[in-house]
C-alpha cells in the first residue's frame, strides 16, 4: 500500500539563493512563485514551487546559525521526492551538477530509488514506486539485512 506524503514547506540554506533557484528549476522542475531582494539587488529568499511543495532557498548566514550541510560537513536528511522515472530525474540531476550519493537501484519495500547531493549539500532522494510489497515479505528482508 502506498501512502501519498503530506504537503511540507522546506526552507534551505543555500550557497547563493539565485543559482540554487536556477539549479532547482532545472534540476528538478522548480519554479519560481516570488523572492524578496536585498537594497542592492540580489535575492534575500526566493521561493520556488516543487509540485505541490514550496521550497524556500536563502543564503548562508553564519552569524545567525544558518550554513549549509556542505559547510557543516554533511547532512542526515535526506528530501524524498516522487517522480515517474527515477533514472531520467537522476541523470538529469546529476546533468545539473550533483553529486552521485547512491545510484537508482530496485529497493526491497518496492520503489526504485537513488540519492544525490545538491551543489549546496542538501541529500535528495528520488522515489518512483514500482509494486506494493506484503508485510511478511518486507519483514523477510529487514531479517535478512539486520538479524
């Protein structure tokens, strides 16, 4: 049985708001819905539309606490996002500039799933479900893997 995810707002930290903006869009088909700029022009936040998500981008600003995981050395979070073709999404990602974190591969609770790092550190995941896997089957695996 597959569960449909609720809708999150996500707001990130980013190296420079306007190239993450442009990356998001042709990364992952990001648009952008509105930006707030500073006095000289460039973008304080701008806020892009990710299917049904709104995923806010702003710059580091360290004084405040706010970094990227690429300058805190890494992340334990990682964006999962549904796509039709998890193989197209991933080769386009890594078009735009990823960095490769796990290659698309069948996944035993039924997805075909990969991973990659965004230019600002940011972990993604790509899911595309293929079947619905039983309990007993899915318990079977995670047996396998961790008894």
């Amino acid at each position: 049985m597959v569960i449909a995810m609720t809708q999150l707002a996500v707001h990130l930290v980013v190296d420079d708001p306007q190239a993450a903006a442009e990356w998001y869009g042709q990364a992952l088909g990001a648009h952008e819905t509105s930006r707030v700029d500073l006095p000289d022009g460039r973008p304080l936040t701008v806020e892009l539309r990710l299917g049904d998500t709104v995923l806010a981008v702003a710059g580091e600003a360290p004084a405040a606490g706010m970094r990227t995981p690429a300058a805190l050395g890494g992340t334990p979070t990682a964006f999962h996002l549904a796509v039709p073709d998890v193989d197209a999404a991933w080769h386009r990602a890594l078009a735009a500039g990823a960095t490769e974190f796990e290659a698309p591969h069948d996944a035993f609770w039924g997805d075909r799933t990969a991973q990659f790092l965004d230019p600002s550190g940011h972990r993604w995941a790509l899911d595309q479900h293929l079947r619905d896997v039983p309990a007993d089957e899915l318990a079977a695996h995670v047996a396998a893997m961790f008894g």
